[in-house]
C-alpha cells in the first residue's frame, strides 16, 4: 500500500463503525467511509463535538450539520496551499491520500533532467496540477466542471503558482484528447482520474469498468516519443489493483518500454494504527 503519511496539517484522527474523523487545519471533521466497517472503540475526543458532520439520509444523499465551521479555510502540504470547503456528497475539494502520489510525480519530474509537460484529465480542484508544475513542468488541466477548474486555478494562486505556465480548460476529457490527436499536441505525462459513473455532456453514460480500456488506449495517442509517466487513479471498488496494472502493461509497455505498478492508497489512523484504505493507483514509468 502506498500510505500518505507527510501530511501536517491533516490528519485522519479515528475511523470507525463506517465513518472517519479527520483534522482539516484546525477544524474536525465526520465524514461515512464505507471502507471503515470494523467497530473500534470510539475513544478520540472529537466524536463526540466536531465542527463538522457530514450524515447520509436513509432515502439517498445526506446533508452537513457545520456548526461552526466556516465557508472555506486553507491548508498546507509542504509548499502547496489548498482551499477547503464542504461539499454536497460529503467532499471537501482535496483527497488527501493522493498526496503520495504527489510526491511521485514530483520526484519523476525533477529527475527527468528535461522540460516536462502534462496532461492532467479529470483534473477536479487541481492537486496533481499544483504539484507538478511546482517540480517544473508545464501542465495542461481539464476538467468539464467549471467551477472546479475555476477552484484548481484558485488553489494555484494560494500556492504561488499562478504565473506557472499551465491551460485551464473547461471541456469533456474524452472529447479534448481527440482534438488534441487531431491538433498533434503530444505530453509527455499524463494524469486521469476518472470517475467510477457519470454522464457525458450529451447524456452519454459513462462506466469505468466498461469505457476504462477505451479511454486509455486513446489517451495512448497524445504520449510524446519519451513519456515519463502515466497515472491512473481508480476509485471504483470492484477494480482491483492489478487490473490496473494490466491495462497500462498492454498499452504502454510495448510501445515505450517501462513498467507499471498498482496498488492501494491509503491514509495512517493515529488512534488504532491502521490504514484506511483509499482507493487504489497504477504508475508506469519508462
């Protein structure tokens, strides 16, 4: 497992009876994690007086009770600066076990001793974007939500990036990569984090297990002749890891050469010492 564990300013306190408690900054959070199944004592003091709880209605959705807790607030992750606000769905606008994986990246970058740049699909409120372009590298951000790009250029900004030479653009992913086929504009990293479901601009359904193959093998087509990496994140939790690691080996491999690796993320619970598991990651490398 791939455990996120450089984090200061967050920290997953307890999970327990399918819920997590988390410190965002200052503020304490609940929030239901249906991979916490098991019944641990509840004994960290911020059970019983969070800021912030997030609680699931029986008939679908759920809904905050936020107390106190205000609009948005700022944390840190090393030298990268995010704004969090609560969310519908119970999100918060930051996943933070995928701070492993930004630690990567970042490593990749500044290693590869060339300019660097990448694509990053799906890009939500752009994590992977402000930590690769504060290795060096020049990004390309999509995403079709734009508030959510509106968000990522925010956070950008907060992290003394706002002059880094990234394109937001506010587009269907699937559609952007064929004009980009089209065009010729090649990368030499990509990122996609695609979601488990969804619909398309014009009602097109989208399921991972089904569109994953397809999406990927097309995203092959915007690789430069030297990429440096591809990461493919998969909340989806009938995907197992390896197949993953399947689709990156047969689509990238015997055309670049390298190889992949899958496996969970995950975040430390200080109270119990266990892991929460958070979905799960491929890395192929050349």
């Amino acid at each position: 497992m791939w455990v996120a564990d450089g984090w200061r300013e967050y920290e997953l306190l307890d999970a327990s009876g399918g819920e997590r408690l988390e410190r965002w900054g200052r503020h304490i959070l609940v929030r239901p994690d249906p991979q916490a199944i098991w019944a641990t004592p509840r004994l960290a003091a911020g059970w019983s007086s969070p800021q912030g709880r997030y609680t699931r209605s029986r008939t679908g959705g759920g809904s905050w009770d936020k107390g106190s807790l205000p609009a948005q607030w700022d944390i840190s992750y090393g030298d990268l600066r995010f704004h969090v606000r609560p969310m519908n769905f119970k999100h918060t606008g930051l996943f933070p076990e995928q701070a492993v994986n930004w630690d990567w990246m970042r490593r990749k970058i500044r290693d590869a001793g060339r300019s660097i740049s990448v694509l990053n699909l799906f890009a939500y409120t752009g994590g992977a974007t402000a930590a690769c372009l504060a290795a060096g590298a020049s990004v390309c951000h999509v995403d079709a939500a734009r508030g959510m790009v509106s968000w990522a250029k925010d956070n950008a900004a907060a992290s003394g990036l706002e002059d880094a030479p990234v394109r937001w653009i506010v587009d269907d992913c699937g559609k952007f990569v064929e004009r980009e086929i089209r065009r010729g504009r090649r990368y030499d990293a990509i990122i996609m984090d695609p979601p488990s479901y969804g619909r398309g601009p014009s009602g097109e359904v989208w399921k991972l297990e089904d569109n994953l193959w397809e999406f990927v093998s097309l995203c092959r087509e915007v690789l430069s002749a030297r990429p440096l990496f591809v990461l493919i994140n998969s909340y989806t939790t009938g995907l197992a890891p390896s197949v993953l690691t399947y689709i990156a080996e047969s689509l990238f491999t015997p055309a670049f050469g390298g190889g992949a690796r899958s496996d969970e993320l995950g975040l430390p619970v200080t109270e119990s010492g266990l892991v929460l598991p958070c979905g799960a990651s491929c890395r192929w490398e050349a």
